[in-house]
C-alpha cells in the first residue's frame, strides 16, 4: 500500500480532497518459465494499493468524537480492501488459462 499524506485539499489527479481518496490499484502477473518443459510455470500476483489521506482534515473530523486516528484507520482499510478485492480478481486460479496468458 502506498498512502500519501498531504495537506493540500485536493488530489495528485486534481479532484477534491475531502480527507482521503482512494486513488486505485495496479496488479503485476509474472509468470516464470521454468528450465525444464515438465514443470509448470511459477505464478505470481502484487497489488499496489494507492490512498491519499490529508491527516489535518481527518483529525479534525476525529476529534468531536474522541476517536484520534479512526478516519485515518479507515483510509488506510480502504486502501487494503482495494488491493484485496483486485488481487483476487487477478489471482490466476481465479480466471481460466486462456486469460492468464494474456498478462505480460
């Protein structure tokens, strides 16, 4: 997960800041050919999750609650369910073959 904390009140693709934005995911498949031709190919999925926070908002919205900290926790859990969610929807045992061919 990638969180960037800022103070600016809006985010790095110029929408409005509103304490955090989540700013999407990026999946990489590598598969590794093995030597030899009798062996299957090693598969493997990384997601990265990117999340903007701007912890001056997010504290002031913590604190008529006495909560320090749980809309920035919330951000972060965000970012984490998305890289969750796109994981497995790129997880090769969740696609048939033809697909997984398909990724560089």
């Amino acid at each position: 997960m990638n969180v960037n904390a800022t103070d600016s009140k809006m985010t790095s693709s110029g929408n409005l800041l509103v304490g955090g934005a989540f700013g999407g995911n990026t999946e990489s498949v590598n598969i590794d050919q093995p030597i030899s031709k009798t062996l299957a190919p090693t598969i493997s999925v990384t997601t990265e999750a990117k999340q903007e926070i701007n912890p001056t908002v997010l504290g002031a919205s913590d604190a008529p609650y006495g909560k320090a900290g749980a809309n920035t926790l919330h951000e972060v859990t965000e970012a984490y369910q998305g890289a969750v969610r796109a994981e497995y929807s790129v997880r090769p045992e969740n696609k048939p073959a033809v697909i997984i061919m398909t990724y560089p």
